[in-house]
C-alpha cells in the first residue's frame, strides 16, 4: 500500500492531506529523515512529527471505560471514542467496540477493526466469559447463586432461558457474577428477577484479560497474548 494512502487510512487526514505532509517534511524515519510519498519504509519506521505511525489494521484495544460514556459514535454526550485520539474515529476499517456496556456500566470494553475478531469474540458458540461485580441495593436472600447456575432462569419478556451462570458472593451486597453471553441489561435483569437491585456496575474481566493497572478513562493497545487470554477461562479468586 503507497504511504499517502496507508497513512490516510490511519485517520491522519484525507490523502490530500497527508500528501501536503510530505511537501512539509512531516513524514520522516526514525533517525529524522524526510520520507517521501513513493518511499517503502516498514510500518514501524514511520514518524508524523517525530511520532510514531499509530497501528496499522488489525488494531485491538482494551478500555476502562468510565460512568457516564456511551458505547455509541453519534449519541449526544460523552461517547468512549472521545477518550481516544480523534484520528482513530475515522481509520479504515473502522474501529469498532466489541459489544456494549450502557452508561451506568463501568468497566472492561474491548474495541477492535479485525471483523472476524469481532465476531469470535462475541459469538454464543464462543461462550467467552465476562466477569461482572455488583453493588446491590439490599443483601443476597442466599439462594440467588443456584438460580442463576441452574440453566432455567427466565427473564421478563424473554423465551429461551440464561445459560448458567456462576455467582460468587464477596459481601452481603457485593457479588460477582461470570456470564457466557451477553443479553440486554442482563446483570441488572437477573438480580430483579429475585427481588434486587443493581447500583453500581463492573466489568472487571473478558475471559482471562483483566483490567490490570488501568483507571478509568484510560486505554492500550493488544498484543497477540493479550487477544488469546480473551478465549482463556477467567481466574476465580
């Protein structure tokens, strides 16, 4: 791919843009040296104003995505795409979230371009477990964890019943909650049905990939060991 076109791609600006970079002296290599748009320099050795090319495609991302921010490009608000560098809402192919989490849910959101990544990760034949922690308006009754194990539970409006899933008690009204798909609202959907309520929200883990040392608001990149420990069973305490 011709370097006006691949660094177009990245969201740099259009190809008339990036092209008047290179009549600027914008795109240099490593050791400063002007590029030109006809040089074929690996990825790696690209610099837009002494930084770093960003990702080529095939990009993947792990967010903490804070309260308040929606899971959306075009919603009035604070969306997770403005906790990015702007150039990165207008790559090609489009980097994408890997499902949602509403705007009460904090937590672990995964973003991707890598269309098949996508869709593997969030396919019910993948069952790749997401690991919630719950803050509830009133203590566990006690008998919650059978319920949601037993594969029977229905939820309002719905005709198949949950796949089970694994409730782990840390306080009277902390719990933490690992699911193998991903229904609307279901975290919160569940603990209604027995009588609950959900007042703050968690995603703390997608498979084996965890949050780590990430606050909130804050992101990295994936590498291929990180994408695998996403189909990895998650670690129990």
């Amino acid at each position: 791919m011709k370097l006006v076109k691949l660094i177009a791609n990245l969201g740099y600006g259009s190809r008339k843009d990036v092209a008047l970079m290179f009549r600027e002296g914008r795109v240099t290599d490593p050791d400063g040296e002007v590029l030109y748009a006809d040089d074929k320099v690996p990825h790696e050795h690209i610099r837009i104003d002494d930084e770093p090319l960003d990702p080529p495609a095939g990009l993947t991302l792990m967010m903490y995505k804070p309260l308040g921010a929606t899971c959306s490009r075009k919603d009035i608000g604070r969306v997770v795409y403005d906790l990015l560098p702007p150039r990165y809402r207008v790559r090609d192919p489009a980097l994408s979230t890997v499902g949602r989490l509403d705007r009460d849910t904090s937590g672990l959101l995964l973003f991707t371009d890598d269309g098949s990544l996508l869709h593997r990760i969030i396919s019910p034949k993948a069952r790749v477990a997401k690991v919630y922690e719950a803050t509830l308006a009133s203590d566990l009754r006690g008998d919650e964890g059978v319920l949601f194990a037993s594969g029977t539970m229905m939820l309002e409006s719905e005709t198949t019943p949950l796949e089970p899933a694994q409730l782990q008690v840390l306080e009277p009204r902390r719990a933490r909650l690992t699911l193998t798909e991903g229904r609307y609202h279901q975290v919160r959907r569940m603990f209604a049905a027995v009588g609950n309520h959900v007042e703050a929200l968690t995603r703390v883990s997608v498979g084996a990939l965890t949050l780590g040392e990430l606050q909130p608001g804050e992101w990295r990149a994936l590498e291929e060991r990180d994408i695998a420990r996403i189909f990895e069973a998650p670690a129990h305490d």
